[in-house]
C-alpha cells in the first residue's frame, strides 16, 4: 500500500511538473515580450568581415554570448570574408538599416579598403554610426635579435646615412601594418625597400632568416619573439604594458605613427534611434564586466572601451592617415 | 633519449580517456563535414571553437586537431567516390581515386589513403620529434628567391603531368597562370581582372575550379554520351587493398612521405603543391607512366601519404616558429591564443605538455581514423550502388553546395559551373585538366616570390643563381625540361601503341 501512495504522490508530481513547464511555456515568451515592447524583439546578426579564428571574430565571439543575455535574443555571427574586409563591410552597409545588423570590424576593412575603391559603396563616416570601441591591438616594429639597431634613433640614423640599403616587411597591402611602415619612412624621412608579404607569418619567417631587416606586425603577435629574445621592438602605434619601455610613435615625434588595429562596433547610421541606443548600452555593459576584459585580453586585445562620440573622432583620424599613407604608396582611388 | 620521454609524456596526456573522446569527436565530426556538403572546414571549426573555452588547452587543441584529420580524410572520400576534391590537397587524389573507383576499385582506393596516411602519419611524427627545432630554422634560410626556384621547379613537373599534347598542355598551364592573377595584386592592392565584381577581388578559389571542372564536368560527359552507359561497374572488387596494391604502392608511399615532410617544414608552402609533385614524381619514376590517370593505386597512395606527411609537418614550423603554413594552421593558432598560450618559439620549451600532447594525439588521431574508416569502407561504397541517373543529380547538388559552403556566397557557385562548362570544353577538344590546375596553384606563390625576389635585387635576375639553394633548384629544373623532351616521344609513341 505504501509504495502504492508513493507512487501516486509521485504521479502528482509529475503531473504538476508537466503543467508548470506547459504554463511556462505558453506565458513565458508572452512575458518576455511584455517586458521589453522595443528593440529587440528578433535575432541580430553580426556580420564579421572576416574568416573565422582572427583577433576581430574571436573578439566578436567572446562578446556574443553575454550580449545575447544582456539583450535577451540570440545574437548570431556572419562571417562574411572577402576582399580584405570589403565584401562584409559592404554587405553590410546594405543590410536593412532596423538595428538588426551589427557590425565589427578593424580600421582596414572600414577605412582602408572603402579609400581604395574606385566607386566606394558607403562612407563609413556618414553611413555607419558607431556603437562601441571594443579595444586595440597596438601594431610594433620589430627588428631581429642580431640587428645592429638597439633603438628607434640608431635604426633612423642609419637609415639617413644608407639611404635604399634598408628592407622593410609587413603583410596585407592597405593594412594597418602596412601604414605604419609608410608612415615611418615618410615621417622619419628614410629611404626603404618595402617588401609585402602575405601573412604574418611569412614577414615573420623573412625577418628571423635575415631577408628583411624591419617589419611591422601587430604586437600581440610579436610577444611571444619579444620574450623569447628572437626580436626586439623599437617602436609601437600606442605605449603597452607588452612592451614595457618601448616608446609610441607620437613619443618620439611621428604623430601619425599611431593607428591601431582596433575592434570596433557599428550599426547603420539609419538604424531606429532607440535601437542605436540600447545597443550603445548593452555592448557597454558587456565591456564593463571583469572577466569580459580578461577573455579579451587572452585573445589577444587590449580593452579600451569608448563610447560612440569618442569612436567616432578616432574613424575620422584614422580615416586621415589612411588618406595620406595610401596617397604615398599610389594606392588611393581617384 | 629525452626526446622519446617527452613523446611518453604527451602519449600519457592524450589517451586519457577524457582526450580520446575529445579526439574521438574531433574526427567523427571531421570526416562527417568533410564528405557532407554545406559546412566546410573552417565553418566546422568556426562553430568548434566557443566549445572548445571551456575546455583545458589541451583537450582543445585534440579536439581541434581530429577535426582536421577527419576533414582531410572526409576530402578523400568524396574525391574517390564523386570525383568532388573537398579540399585543395586533396585534388589530386580525383585523377586516379575516381579511376579505380569507376573500374570497381573504391574500396582499395579508400583503404589505401586511410592506411597510407596512417604510416606516412606515423613517420612524419617520429620526425617532428626528433628534429623539430632543428628544421624550423634551417627553413628560414628559405627567402623569397629560393620559393621562386623551388615553385620553377615544381612547375617543370607539368611535363609528367601530361599525357598527349605537350602543346596543349603548355595552353593549359598558361590559362591556369593567367586565371590565378585574377584579383588583388598583392604589391599594388590594386584589382587586376576584377571588372567591378566583389567576388572576384579575392581570386578565383582552387575549390571552385576544381570542384566545377572534376565533379560538374564528369555529369555534364554523361549527358553528352548514351544514358545506358555503364559509369561505375558494378562489381565491387575488394574493399580492402590486396597483396599486389602494397607491393604496387610501398615504395611510392615512402617517397611521397619524405616528400611531404620535407616541403611540409617549409613555412611558405600549402600542402596541395606537395601533393602535385608526389603525383609528378610518381609517374615519372613508374614504368608504366601512360597508365596513370586511369586508375593505379600508386596515383592514389603516393599523394594521399604526402598529404597527410606535409600536414604533419606543418606542425614544425607552427609550434617552432608560430608560423602557421595553411589556413587550419592559422585558426589552431587562433585557438591556442585564446587558451592563453602564446604560440611562437618559446611554446614548446613554456608548454611541453601542450606540444607533446598535440604530438601524441595526431598520432592517435591517424589510428582512430584507421580504426573508424576501414570497417565504414563497405557503407561508402555502397554510394557507387545508386543508379548513376540518380548519382549524378546528386553529385551536381553537392557540388553547389559544396562550393556554396566555401564562403555563403552564391557567386562562387556560379564561379563553379562556369568552370565546370569550361572543363566540359576543355576535354571535349582534348586538353587535359591536371596542368591548369597545377599551374593555377603555383601562380601565385610565383609570382609573389618573383616580384619580392626583384624589390631584394632592384630588379637584376642573377638573385636566382648566386644564391646557392636557390641555382641549385634552378639547375635540377633545367635538367627536369631537359630529359622530358629527350623520352617525351618514346613515351607518346608508348601511349599511342596502347590506344591502338
């Protein structure tokens, strides 16, 4: 009889639980919705310009997830690769404008690429309203261990003195690896040979095996050679406790030596304006949690979060130096 | 023998059973995406890797690590049974794979490339142990001039690549060499052939090309010719490789395993070109050279035991150096950076646990394939059964989606049907296919070497020749073009008594 009762008692249970999970999920969604009438009541994508495993996607999936909580829809990744960054950028700025589709990217696939386009599609000045500066990986110049220059002023003065013997290496044409090498030879007034290789990777291989004597990188990339003794850094686009010592262009009188490989967020500039807002507030309140910045920083990025006024002067200096880099290696449309 | 106890070490991190089951998924969803069409490899990896946080570091890179078996053994499958090369490095495997597989022959055919690639595999750990260090730096003595001579005489490889007209082959290289300029130049940032379409900014892909003119090409032959045609025959003649296919393929598979390995440590090259030299050299070296292409296993087992050597090898300069040297190479080192390690010269002396571990499970990673893929070579066979109405509607569709999966974008599947009408021209008045595609892939890395080579030497062509690795290559290249014009007619009469 005993076990009979427990049994019914156990039937009740379930019965109850059943009716409970059926209840919650008929009125859940309905309260939910109640909740938050506004933006976002669907799924929003972000579109990555990128191929999956670099800095900007592993960034963008580390903040996914809690945004995804913090705003209460899930927030799927696009990986939209292709063109050094133009085929997602633009696909982009062609997305419905309803604050349903973000944006992360680096200065390169939104400044440089759209500068080198002969019939640009956007403007990211105009067309894209920034959301968030998530964070920066500074870029550094390296040289290799053997190399006769101990600092920024030996490499300088030996280029003055030899002008052309110099060879440079960096990777990605239009990068920002590449405009802090155009900016060093114009600001430093040296002569280079720049050689463009096509991955980090390679410049990397080029300067260990003494094809190259400098090579811009970002300097992320560059500790592990830094602490093995491998490289030594001269300089780097903005002061970082990777590099203790080693002084920022602006430091040692090249203001333009100073556009980083930064992660940042938009939306399209004629998204609803209750959206922007909610995004500008909730991508801040993911940024703002501790263990956010640790995640970050192991991928490799710096957190540096500045709000969309702050970001927004940054695109137009950086927009500045791509100009002028670009306009000194030919490579500007016209 | 420190060496040999490190090696222990790592085998003792990577068969703990919590490891082996993260291999284990690492290679089943590998081989799963590598013979289903519509998530590639990277988009496999791009979904792994947020499972993958809250893993330790070394479980993570397993796990990783399987995946890119599986998926390389996944590319094999497809080739052999549909003609569809699922990855680059594996399109050579479609000239004799698909062969063997049309004569009743699989079976052997998968049973070769699982089991070659497990010796190669195995091999190509033992030198990654022993010489690791070592070899990452003598690979740096490699700058641009040398990759140029070397890709010289890759080229040269063409001439065994060919079957009939060398004229027309030589067409076919050019043709390969002009589509591979298509795109971004790389010096300048400036679009080359690009007329304004987005897509082709980046260049035509190896995949597209391949994947239209093998795959679409073999269904759109079939329409021309009558529907009763028998494509496969039907009896299955083994599923395992047999006395006289080990007798056949053992010394291929070597020499491809000491090929692969010694280009794989070479940070500037992919794979692929590896694969297309072993297949070179083989035919070269074979004493019936005009029956490759029809079907021999040695076509098959030398590139596949390359292949999976290279890959293995790749790993030298990836934890020597940090140097990634294929595009997977690349994301595991995405992944390592989020795990907190940095990779680069210092990991495997900062993190022995990690490399040697990675080392042990590639090893385990290659038994498991063996173990999961031998008993499955019946099932997949089994797919050859279908009626070959039926099959091809079936190859055209994971052709599409195959070539859609690359990058989501609806262009590259036009891009492959292009290509595949393309193919369908090209054979019908006779070209053959293997050239242009070597040549497309080599373009590249050529031209690249060549213009950097001429910024070092401000512009004087005696760079290639005073530098003495590189004159050497230069050298052996001429010697290569040399003797193939020498035996090239006996060989063509040979060809031609056996079509008679």
């Amino acid at each position: 009889m005993r076990t009979r009762e427990r049994r019914d008692g156990q039937k009740m249970i379930f019965v109850c639980l059943a009716m409970a999970i059926g209840l919650a999920l008929v009125v859940g969604p309905t309260l939910v919705q109640g909740q938050e009438k506004g933006f976002p009541t669907k799924p929003i994508e972000v579109v990555v310009p990128y191929a999956p495993g670099g800095v900007i996607d592993i960034a963008t999936r580390i903040i996914v997830e809690p945004l995804s909580r913090e705003l209460k829809v899930p927030v799927v990744i696009r990986n939209r690769k292709g063109a050094g960054g133009l085929i997602g950028t633009t696909a982009f700025s062609q997305a419905r404008p309803d604050g349903y589709t973000m944006l992360t990217t680096s200065p390169s696939a939104v400044i440089s690429t759209v500068q080198q386009s002969k019939t640009p599609a956007f403007d990211p000045r105009k067309d894209f309203a920034p959301v968030a500066h998530i964070g920066i990986s500074p870029v550094s110049m390296v040289v290799a261990k053997d190399s006769p220059f101990k600092t920024f002023d030996d490499f300088v003065q030996f280029g003055k003195a030899n002008p052309g013997k110099l060879r440079a290496g960096f990777s990605s044409p239009g990068g920002e690896t590449h405009a802090m090498v155009l900016s060093i030879i114009s600001g430093a007034k040296i002569e280079s040979k720049v050689i463009p290789y096509t991955s980090s990777g390679e410049t990397t291989a080029a300067l260990l095996g003494g094809h190259v004597d400098w090579a811009t990188a970002s300097l992320v990339s560059r500790v592990p050679y830094l602490k093995s003794g491998d490289m030594r850094c001269l300089l780097v686009t903005q002061r970082s406790p990777e590099a203790p010592g080693v002084p920022s262009g602006p430091d040692v009188g090249l203001p333009s030596v100073s556009v980083n490989i930064w992660v940042g967020a938009f939306v399209h500039s004629k998204a609803p304006k209750a959206a922007h807002e909610r995004l500008v507030s909730a991508v801040k309140a993911v940024l703002d949690a501790p263990e956010m910045r640790d995640k970050l920083t192991k991928a490799g990025l710096m957190v540096d979060y500045k709000g969309p006024q702050e970001f927004s002067q940054i695109v137009n200096k950086d927009w500045d130096v791509f100009s002028e880099a670009l306009e000194a290696a030919g490579m500007k449309a016209k | 023998m420190d060496t040999f106890g490190n090696f222990l070490m790592g085998l003792m991190v990577a068969i703990q059973p919590h490891n082996l089951l993260y291999c284990f998924i690492g290679v089943v969803t590998g081989t799963l995406v590598g013979v289903l069409p519509g998530i590639g490899p990277t988009a496999a990896l791009a979904l792994l890797l947020p499972t993958t946080f809250h893993l330790s570091p070394v479980s993570a890179i397993i796990m990783i690590s399987g995946l890119a078996y599986g998926g390389m053994y996944g590319g094999t499958i497809t080739s052999v049974l549909l003609n569809i090369p699922g990855e680059s490095s594996t399109v050579v495997t479609c000239l004799d794979g698909y062969q063997m597989a049309r004569k009743g022959r699989a079976g052997p055919a998968l049973g070769i490339s699982a089991l070659g690639s497990f010796i190669a595999g195995t091999l190509a750990v033992a030198g990654v142990m022993f010489l690791a260090p070592t070899l990452a730096r003598a690979a740096l003595a490699f700058g641009s001039p040398e990759y140029f001579s070397l890709m010289i005489m890759a080229m040269m490889i063409v001439t065994y690549l060919v079957r009939g007209s060398m004229i027309k082959a030589m067409i076919m290289v050019a043709v390969g060499l002009i589509l591979s300029t298509v795109g971004m130049d790389l010096l300048s940032g400036k679009d080359r052939f690009v007329y304004g379409v987005l897509i082709l900014k980046d260049g035509i892909g190896v995949i597209p090309i391949a994947i239209g003119m093998f795959g679409i090409t073999e269904v759109l032959e079939s329409l021309g010719t009558s529907i009763k045609r028998e494509i496969f025959e039907k009896k299955i003649k083994g599923y395992l490789p047999n006395r006289q296919d080990w007798k056949d393929s053992a010394a291929p598979m070597t020499r491809g395993t000491f090929l692969g390995f010694l280009l794989g440590v070479l940070p500037g090259l992919t794979p692929t070109v590896s694969t297309f030299l072993s297949y070179g050299i083989e035919r070269k070296l074979s004493k019936h050279p005009e029956r490759f292409g029809t079907g021999v296993i040695e076509g098959v087992a030398a590139p596949e035991a390359c292949n999976n050597a290279a890959a293995t090898a790749g790993f030298v300069p990836l934890f020597g150096l940090g140097i990634p040297s294929n595009v997977f190479n690349a994301v595991l080192l995405g992944a390592l950076m989020v795990h907190g390690l940095q990779p680069g010269p210092l990991l495997i002396t900062d993190h022995p646990d990690v490399f040697w571990g990675v080392v042990a499970s590639m090893y385990i990673g290659n038994v498991m394939l063996v173990i999961l893929n031998l008993p499955l070579i019946p099932f997949w066979v089994m797919v050859l059964r279908i009626p070959y109405t039926l099959l091809s509607v079936l190859i055209l569709i994971f052709c599409f989606l195959g070539s859609y999966s690359l990058d989501n974008n609806i262009n590259t599947v036009i891009i492959t049907f292009i290509f595949g009408v393309f193919g369908y021209l090209v054979r019908r008045f006779g070209f053959e296919r293997p050239p242009l595609i070597l040549a497309f892939i080599l373009g590249p890395f050529l031209e690249r070497a060549f213009r950097q080579s001429m910024i070092f030497s401000d512009g004087s062509f005696m760079i290639f020749v005073t530098r003495p690795i590189s004159a050497f290559f230069i050298l052996v290249a001429a010697g290569v073009l040399m003797t193939a014009f020498i035996k090239k007619r006996a060989f063509v009469k040979k060809i031609e008594a056996e079509e008679e």
